[in-house]
C-alpha cells in the first residue's frame, strides 16, 4: 500500500529476450524460456510484498509486454497496461515525462536498457547497494517511493529506495 502522499514507482526492464531468429526486428523479439520463468518469479516477488500497482505503463515491444504478461498471474487483478511506443528505447528524460503525466499513486514502468538503467539511477537519493543496479540487467527491478503528491512534481534524487531485486540470479 503506497502511503498517503506519496507515490510509488516499479521500474521494470524486461526480462531475457530472445536472439534465435536474427532477420526479426528488434521490436519483434520475444522471451526466451528464461526470461519467461523470471519474470514469472518477478510477478510472485512483487505479489508477496504487495508492491500492487494501479498504472501500468509499458513499452510496446513485444518483450516488454510478454514480460507484464508472465508476471500478471501472480496479482489477483492488475489494471489494463497503457502501451507507449514511446517507451520503446526511451532515453531517461522521455522516460521522466511520460511519468509526470502518469496518474496513478503506485505505477509500474517496463522498459529497456540503456535509458532504464540510467532513469533508475537518477532518482534515488541514495542508490541501493547491489553491484547489479548499475548495469540494471534483465528483470532488474527498482521500487521506490517519492515524497509528491502528484507525479508532476516528481524530480531526480527524490525518490526513497524500497527494493531493488533481480530474480534471474541464481
């Protein structure tokens, strides 16, 4: 549950893609079987913390969307996903105003590297200490808090860290 006036962002890179067809377009390309179980695992991690978001937004790749679509089981219910084409290999700052148009207290934001990792890391305050969060690999997730009443108003290096969590390591 996001306390009151705060909200909550789950920054989600998509998990591990596939390379078997090298003539597919970038877009076009699915999970692979490992990417399919961790973000199976990743739906599972958020549910029993009950990071539950009420915005989705996503990119419209393939990948991204599979990713959402594996890790839904998990919730008894997640609201319909606003798919953004522009998302798709968004750099930090597309990343930052599509957010501050978001209207949900809790969202959730699937993407792609390399401006994932580098949103993640301009807004915290104080970057977790996992050595993963810098190469924010796939299914890297950040959950964080923002003291903000409206995501207008949110800013680099507001953010508090709740989570960071990456469930292919094994």
């Amino acid at each position: 549950m996001t306390p009151e006036g705060h909200r909550r962002l789950i920054l989600i890179r998509h998990a591990k893609s596939s390379w078997d067809d090298p003539l597919m377009r970038d877009h076009d390309r699915p999970l692979n079987k490992r990417g399919r179980e961790a973000a199976e695992d990743l739906g599972q991690w958020l549910a029993s913390r009950d990071y539950l978001p009420d915005e989705i937004l996503c990119s419209t790749a393939t990948r991204t969307v599979e990713t959402l679509k594996c890790l839904a089981p998990a919730f008894a219910q997640l609201p319909s996903p606003r798919l953004s084409e522009t998302l798709y290999h968004a750099a930090p700052d597309v990343m930052m105003a599509v957010l501050r148009k978001a209207t949900g207290r809790c969202v959730m934001m699937l993407g792609h590297n390399p401006g994932i990792a580098e949103f993640a890391h301009m807004l915290p305050a104080r970057a977790p200490a996992d050595p993963d969060f810098l190469r924010y690999p796939t299914a890297a997730t950040l959950v964080a808090d923002f003291e903000i009443g409206d995501w207008s108003d949110i800013a680099p290096g507001m953010g508090t860290v709740l989570d960071f969590h990456v469930p292919e390591r094994r």
